[in-house]
C-alpha cells in the first residue's frame, strides 16, 4: 500500500517536473475536461479499476500508465521488503527504485531524461553516498568513485563516438545516468547492472523487431533497462558480487 501511493506521487513528479510545473498545486485534475479530482477518485488502482479508466465527469480515457506505475511501484516495494527486510539500507534502497521509476517513465514517453530530474538526483544519491561513507557503512569510497567514473566514463566514451560519427545513439542524459547508477551501486557492481541493461534492452529490441513492433533504428529506452539492471544490482548485490569474483580471478 505504501508502495502504491509512492508511485501515485511518481506519476504527478514525471509529469509536472520536466514542464516546470509544481507538484502540489493545481491539484490532481483530468487531463481532458479539467475536472478536479476528488478524493473518491484519487484511491491508487482501485480508483482506475472502478471508473473502468474514465474520467468520472467527461469520459476521458485515464492514461493506463497511472495505474502500471502505481502496481509496478507497489510491488517493488514488496520486493524490496522480501529481498532485504527490515534493515538500514531498505529506505535508501526504495528512494532510488523511485528516482529509477521517474527516469524510466521520462524516458519511455518523452525520449528523455530531463535535467531537473536527473541533476537533483545525483545530489541526492551523493549525499546519501556521503553520509555512508562518513559513518562507516558501505559502500567505501573507492567503490563509490571508481562507480561513479566508469558507469559515467563508459557511457561518456559511447556518447563522444557516437558524436564524431555524427550519430545519436544515445543522449547525455544516458551519461549521467551511468554516472548515476555508478554511485549507487558502486564498482564493480555498476559494470553488473549496465550488462544487464544490455542484455534485456538489446533481447527485447530483436525481439520487437521480429515481430514487427519496431524499426531497426528506433532508438531504445535505455533508461528503462538501465532502471531494471540497477534494481536488481541493489536488491542482489551481495549474490552479484560473489558471481564476479567467481568469473573474474
Ligand atoms: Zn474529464
């Protein structure tokens, strides 16, 4: 249920923020007839499911995205919850799922990853690095920069090819999510996630392709898969970790 009603708020951030709009005023409104919305219609999921996805005063269809980001929030929390327990690292854990989750949306919609969004959530995640660092608890400060300086580096280095070849493979709002993730889950494990994120956006894209969904060169929402790989980074991070230095001596 908590997990439910953060990705209600996730909806009206990815929304509002990259338009510069504020996130608590006007309040929730439809998008069609500018209805307010009142609290009855306000209920995460059940509200969707009971106005069968439209706007109780015009008949509007309600974006299906609402509903998906709230149900895929609510059950990575459960997730978190049954991976990690009730440990310090569960709060941090659910904040970056929730950074991730924004990004993805953003991505996925409007083919990027807004400097609002993403600016402020490094800072975030490098005060939440910090204060770890500076209390004691992991991950130590080497992990954090070599993650920050590969996951960024390596994506830094894609972006500059892709730019002498006059091509946009990826944007720089991909640079600074690597850098992102880097400090997030720290070295090695950010070189973990990134190939996973290669690994599931580069399957699904053939496989879209095959079945006639996508164009060869439609770019991919990297962000998404990136999200993807980092959540599984930071809920199996200890199992990956002994994975790696079992393949790599
Ligand atoms: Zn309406």
């Amino acid at each position: 249920m908590v997990g439910i009603s953060f990705g209600s708020f996730l909806n009206v951030v990815a929304d509002r923020v990259p338009q510069r709009k504020s996130i608590v005023s006007p309040p929730s409104h439809c998008f069609q007839c500018g209805h307010p919305l009142e609290s009855r219609d306000l209920v995460p999921v059940l509200s969707y499911i009971i106005l069968r996805g439209k706007c109780r005063y015009c008949g509007a269809a309600i974006p299906l995205r609402s509903m998906l980001v709230e149900l895929i929030t609510g059950l990575l929390f459960v997730l978190a919850w049954a991976v990690l327990g009730p440990q310090w690292q569960l709060p941090i854990v659910l904040l970056y799922m929730c950074i991730l989750i924004v990004l993805s949306i953003t991505d996925l919609e409007g083919g990027i990853i807004p400097g609002i969004i993403i600016y402020p959530a490094v800072g975030i995640t490098l005060i939440i690095t910090a204060v770890k660092i500076l209390t004691g608890l992991s991950p130590d400060i080497i992990s954090a920069s070599i993650g920050l300086a590969s996951g960024f580096g390596l994506f830094f280095l894609i972006w500059c090819i892709a730019r002498l070849f006059k091509k946009e493979v990826i944007g720089f709002g991909d640079v600074v999510m690597g850098g992102l993730i880097g400090i997030m889950v720290g070295f090695p494990l950010v070189m973990a996630a990134i190939y996973l994120a290669v690994l599931t956006g580069g399957l699904m894209a053939i496989v879209l392709v095959i079945l006639g969904l996508r164009k060869f060169t439609e770019p991919v929402p990297f962000a998404l898969f990136l999200a993807l790989g980092t959540v599984v980074a930071l809920l199996w991070g200890g199992e990956i970790t002994v994975l790696i230095s079992l393949l790599v001596p």
